[in-house]
RNA sequence: GGCAGGAUAGCUCAGCUGGUUAGAGCGGCGGCUUCAUAAGCCGUAGGUCGCCGGUUCAAGUCCGGCUCCUGCUACCA
C-alpha cells in the first residue's frame, strides 16, 4: 500500500548559520525522507527559515539594514548550506510570508470562537522617547535577584533567574537609553486548560510521541492547571501584526510551527497539490522532527493550535538529542562549533551523513562527534567494506559484463533480501544505527564471499572465465543491494554505483531481483578516505585560523555577540570613572557547594583587607586553577548579601549563554592597580 | 530543588515480556592474503553488567535506596 507523508524538519532560526548540530536534524530527517521515497510511498518534506522576533529585529539593527533584508541573506544561505548536504526538501518556505499570515489569521479566528484568547491589562514598560512599549529585550538593567548589571528585562545570565522585565532595576530603553515608564498595555493570551483533556489524551494516548517525552508532559504540565500562554507582543516588534489588536504582534513561537503548514501550502500552490489533500487529509501520516530542546512548543502549544484551527495533528513527533563534541558542548573557542559551510571546506557531505546515520537511534540521547570514530567509520565501513567489493570485482567484468543467468551464490543474495525487512524497520523507526549495523554484516558477508571465492586466482586462468564472470556477478549484485539500502543515507554513491551498472538504484523492491546480462561501466572511485588532519583542521578554532580574505559576503556569519547583547547607552567618561576597575589577584577559591553556578573567591589588591566575591563561573573554572591568577574587579561596586554570604565587589568576565571568559591583564601588572 | 534519561569490554552501543558459558562494531594482539582507495580474511585477548540491599529455584533484566553523568524546567513545585 502506497502511504503518504508529510513530514517536516524545525525551522532553523533565521539568526545565525546552519552549523552541526542542526545538520544532525535536517540529516535525520532526510534519510527518513529518502527512505520513504525509495520505498515508492509519497513524500513532502517541507521547511522554512523562522525568521521573526525580537534577535532578528535587533541584529538588523545593528547591520544597519531592514530585517527583510537580513533574512533573505540568512535563507539564501540556509538554501545553500542543506543543498550541499543533500537535504531534499519539496518547499523551503519562510514565516515572514503572505501564506503564513492567512494560516495564522485562520487559526486565530477560531481561537475567538472558541474564546481561548483573553486579554488582560499588565503593566509593562514604555520609552517616552521613542513613544513605543518594549518588548523584554528592549530594556535592559540590574538583575533584581543578583543586582548584575546590563541584564535582558527577561532573564539574568549571571544567576539564571527570570522575571518580568518591569522587576528590572534601574531600567533603560535600548532604543534611547531612557528610562522607561509603566504603563498599562492590553496583552493578549492563549488559555490553554480549557484544552487539557485533549491535549492529556493526545500526549498520553496517541502514540504519536516518544515514551519519555509523554512521562515528561504528564510530571511536568498536565499534573497541574496549564497556564495561559502569552501570546502577543507591543510594537516594535518583527512579525506579524495581529489583525484584530493593532499595534500588537504574535509572538514568535506562536507563528513559527504554523509556518509548517505554511510551507506546505507553498508547496501545495506550486505543485498543483492542495492542503485538503495533505495537511488536512487523514490518510496524510504527518511526521514532524525536531530537537528536545523545543519540546513543549511541539508537544502542548502546537497540537493545541491545530485542534482548534482544525488541522489535522501529526502522527509521529521525532524528537532526537544534542550534538556534541568530542564529549563536550560545541564551543567556539574550542573550535568546536563548526558550520556547516566550514565543514565543507574541508571534508565531504556523505561522510557526515553515514556517521551520523550510523550513530543516530530512535531515542532522545545525545550524539557525540569523535573524531578518530568518524575517521574510522567512514574509512573501515564505507570504502573498506563497501565500495571495495565494487572496487575488488567490477574491473574484472569491465569487457564482459555480468552474467546472463545469476549463478549459485549459497543464498546470499537471498539472505541479502530477507534482510531488507528488517533494516526496513529499522529505518522506519528510525534506529538508524541498527540499519547501518544490518547493512555491514551483508558487506562482511560479501567480502568473505570475494575472501573464498578468490576471483584474482580464477583470472589467472583463461578457461575459468565464465567462473570470473560469475563471481563477479554476484559480488557486484551483493554490492548493488548494500547500496539500495544505504541510498537514503547516501545518495551520491547510489548515483554513482547507478552509473557503474546503468540502472538506477532508486527502488528499495530491486533488492530482491538480481541484475543479470548488464554491462559494466569503467570503474571509477565512488568514495574516497578521509585524511585524519583534515578533521583535525576543521576544528582549529576560529581564531587561531588566518583572517579570511576580505571579498568573502560574511554579513550573515558575523559573530552575533552584538545581537545577543546589544550595546548599553552612551556613556560620559565621567560615568565611567565611577567604575573603579582594579586588577585582582586570586589567593584562594573554592566551589560554593549549594549553588550551581557560584565560586567564593578570595581577592586582594595588594595591599588593605582581601575581598570575598561570588563568581559566576563554578560551570567553567576549576577553582584550584584560579589561585594566583591576575584578574580584574569592579571594586567600589556596593557590597551585596548573598544567600551564601555578602559579596564585595565583582569579577569581570565576557561571554554569554553559559560561556564565561574572565579577563586577564598583560605580564606586569600588579595586584590593586586602576583601569583607565 | 523538581522531573526525564543514562551508567554493560579501551571506545560507541545491543541485550525484548527475568532462565544455559553477557553480545556486536571499532580499537588491541597474532597469523593469512595481495584482486582492491595500505583495502580484505581468519583467530584471539578484554567485562565483579555504577554501588548497596531485597524478591526469586534463577536478575544486566523486577523492587527499594544511593552515587555519578546529561538534559529540561511556564519563578519551580
């Protein structure tokens, strides 16, 4: 039976470039997708940049251009990057688009009727200057729990609290550096427990989620009433405008999964398709993946939307891990953190999609990228057992092409064919790494084959040339089936194994008939190792890497510090001279055992009493590696009482998102000397 | 703090509803081979299955407690 799909990849944020561990979803998704295809099924596979909120208003900003204008440089690139990696979408859409609006427009309608949106007045924070309300990030001020300076009007990132950015301390706009004002401003706001039974039935019940998400849902959000969700946001603000609530706008996360069936109605209009026939068919198996740090978008908001906008929910919600490097976070410091337009420069495309192919399952745990592993994955498994069996026997059959009659093989192209069935489910359940698994026990099979049969002795030999051609024969219909299989995984040495045999390898079925009487191209290199150093290369971290060279369009790959935290207001040196910045030296240090984040930090400044100080740095310093350390301190702050004791003063650091760098002065420098 | 997931050979992981000497791949070691992109084949060594206790004729597999790692967390419980 013919099934059809339609299945989707989150939509990457139209902020920054695709890098890793993106690529770990979007290549997840696509062998899925290819699988399905190759199995004769009908298959969407759909996405879009997601390109509002308040990050891209702000960077355009700082560019110095309109938003539009920035996303279609980030989409162009996007487009560019998933291309390279094989990435097979139908439609590649964007949420800033007319289709999106309509969809949005539609779904809020129905949630008025429903009367699921209700608006209360809340205080929020005006620029007098600017005449507008400010969105949380608009302002910026002291952390009201652990008084940081230059904190978000959402959360701190020393202390990690969050609050209402009206909790601010000693706010400022980020437009005009005013001080901004109450005032009351209507809000609007999804009201979710009307939708709690369905939505406890549909995470519990449907099947569509995996086992530890739906345990995750019911401790976490269903055991208690679920809150009204805000959705709408003041201008300024990029977005879409709420039609019924002008000089509001919905908030991000509220258009952005619509943009899914958004892209499918794109996708419908250019095709001749129709959203009646996919999206809003219940035959139409929708199958959404995505990474388990968006989870509950996916899992409450979003099924929420659909049941009232009437859409159909999806059948299956895949949600995988992280990637991580080496054992660790991605870093940029490290080098880590690799692009994929990096990644290109220096290694292959398919290389990473077997690798992660072969390390990906059906559960939520991280994938780790190790170097040496994937140096060896792809070298042992993909050229050494698997190419080479084309590589060991098509050279042979170049002048005679294969066999008229497909010879006795001992059944091992026909235990090759049962096999099909289970990698089949592996790849449907996507336990990738178990289909990998399957798929090289067939090509050590096939090699032990070539081992006994010996083919380079019965060429030696010209009355046993039929015997080679036969050998052959079925050396290269084992490798033509291992390569059927792996052609979702990767599809360009399926068109290039296509080449060698001039007959497509597009057919998951055309593993169970043998290929006989066809000619054999000239072989040619399908695969080619990787060099150790040029992994080795790709992780070089940025800065130790010469400047590229000034030509290159690198708007869009700028360091987004910037955007993340935008500049304060202006300054006159006379505010800055009422920070009175000291070096500091560290004479002792040791973890604060209760708190997460805080070492206690003993400093002096060469002479006078030394100073306690809390750090926010427990995640990224061992303490004992600290002492007798340079650093520098904002030492006339005022002294703050801490729950583990008062603080005197501070300990400058850069970073953001849990990084953190402290800065240390040039040799010389000594204990107690000013900033200026 | 709460919750979720994990802890099995050097590394990455399988081990379903408890049942004979705990498996695979990679890596290591020893041979063989030379058709092939120094690829391939054969053999071999490695594990008190995180710790403690319990249920059972029998536990990696079930129950309780603990430790450590990872992640999430809608002031959070």
């Amino acid at each position: 039976m013919t099934r059809q799909l339609l299945v989707t990849s989150a939509l990457p944020y139209a902020n920054g470039p695709i890098h890793l561990g993106h690529l770990v979803e979007y290549i997840q998704t696509d062998i899925f997708v290819r699988y399905q295809r190759l199995r004769g099924h009908r298959v969407a596979y759909v996405c879009a940049d997601d390109t509002h909120g308040t990050a891209i208003m702000i960077r355009a900003q700082k560019e110095g251009r309109s938003p539009e204008d920035l996303i279609a440089d980030v989409a162009s690139q996007h487009r560019r990057d998933f291309a390279a990696f094989g990435v097979s979408f139908d439609h590649y859409g964007s949420t800033n688009s007319a289709s999106n609006l309509a969809v949005c427009t539609g779904i809020w309608k129905n949630l008025r009727a429903r009367n699921l949106i209700v608006e209360r007045k809340v205080d929020r924070l005006f620029d007098p200057v600017q005449k507008t309300f400010l969105a949380d990030r608009f302002v910026v001020g002291d952390c009201p729990r652990c008084g940081t300076k230059d904190q978000y009007g959402d959360s701190c990132e020393s202390c990690g609290s969050t609050y209402a950015a009206t909790e601010l301390k000693n706010p400022r706009s980020v437009h005009s550096g005013a001080s901004p004002e109450l005032r009351p401003s209507s809000q609007l706001f999804v009201r979710l427990e009307p939708l709690q039974p369905f939505l406890e039935e549909w995470t519990q019940r449907s099947g569509a989620l995996q086992p530890e998400v739906a345990n995750y849902l019911a401790g976490h959000f269903l055991d208690k009433p679920l809150q009204d969700w805000d959705v709408s946001r003041p201008a300024p603000y990029f977005g879409f405008e709420i039609p019924d609530a002008k000089g509001n706008f919905w908030y991000v996360w509220f258009d952005a999964p619509v943009g899914y069936i958004a892209s499918t109605t794109d996708w419908c209009e250019k095709s001749g398709g129709s959203l009646d026939a996919w999206w809003k068919n219940p035959d139409c198996e929708i199958v959404h993946f995505l990474g388990k740090d968006i989870t509950y978008f996916h899992t409450l908001f979003w099924p929420a939307l659909l049941h009232v906008g009437g859409y159909q929910l999806p059948r299956r919600v895949q949600i995988h891990g992280f990637l991580r490097v080496n054992g660790e976070k991605m870093s940029k410091s490290k080098g880590t953190f690799v692009t994929a337009a990096r990644y290109l420069e220096h290694l292959d495309p398919e290389w990473l999609r077997y690798y992660y192919a072969s390390k990906l399952s059906d559960k939520i745990d991280d994938l780790d990228f190790q170097a040496d592993e994937f140096v060896g994955k792809v070298n042992s498994d993909l050229v050494g057992r698997v190419v080479n069996l084309a590589s060991r026997s098509a050279r042979f059959v170049e002048s005679t092409g294969l066999a008229t009659h497909y010879p006795d093989d001992g059944g091992l192209f026909a235990r090759g064919a049962t096999a099909g069935e289970a990698i089949a489910a592996a790849y449907e359940a996507c336990d990738f790494r178990e289909a990998m698994r399957l798929v090289m026990t067939l090509a050590d099979a096939a090699n032990e084959y070539v081992e006994r049969t010996a083919p380079w002795t019965i060429r030696k030999d010209p009355a046993r040339a039929d015997e080679l051609r036969n050998v052959c024969t079925v050396v290269l219909n084992l490798f033509r089936q291992i390569v059927v299989y792996l052609q979702p995984v990767l599809p360009r040495l399926a068109e290039r194994a296509s080449g060698l045999f001039a007959s497509p390898c597009d057919r998951w079925n055309s593993t169970t008939e043998p290929l006989i009487g066809c000619s054999i191209a000239k072989f040619e290199h399908m695969a080619t190792r990787v060099e150790p150093e040029r992994v080795k290369a790709m992780f070089v971290p940025e800065a130790a890497v010469p400047a590229p060279s000034a030509s290159a369009p690198t708007p869009a790959d700028a360091n987004d510090a910037l955007g993340k935290e935008p500049l304060a207001a202006q300054v006159s040196i006379e505010d800055f001279q009422k920070v009175d910045l000291r070096v500091a030296k560290i004479v002792a240090a040791e973890a604060v055992p209760e708190a997460k984040k805080l070492l206690r930090l003993t400093l002096s400044l060469g002479s006078g009493p030394t100073r306690n100080v809390f750090a926010g740095i427990k995640g990224a310093y061992e303490p004992e590696r600290l002492v007798g350390r340079l650093v520098v301190m904002v030492a006339n702050l005022a002294p703050r009482t801490m729950k583990f004791g008062v603080s005197e003063g501070m300990v400058v650091a850069a970073g953001t998102d849990g990084e953190v760098y402290l800065l240390s002065p040039d040799t010389g420098a000594k204990a107690g000397q000013r900033l200026h």
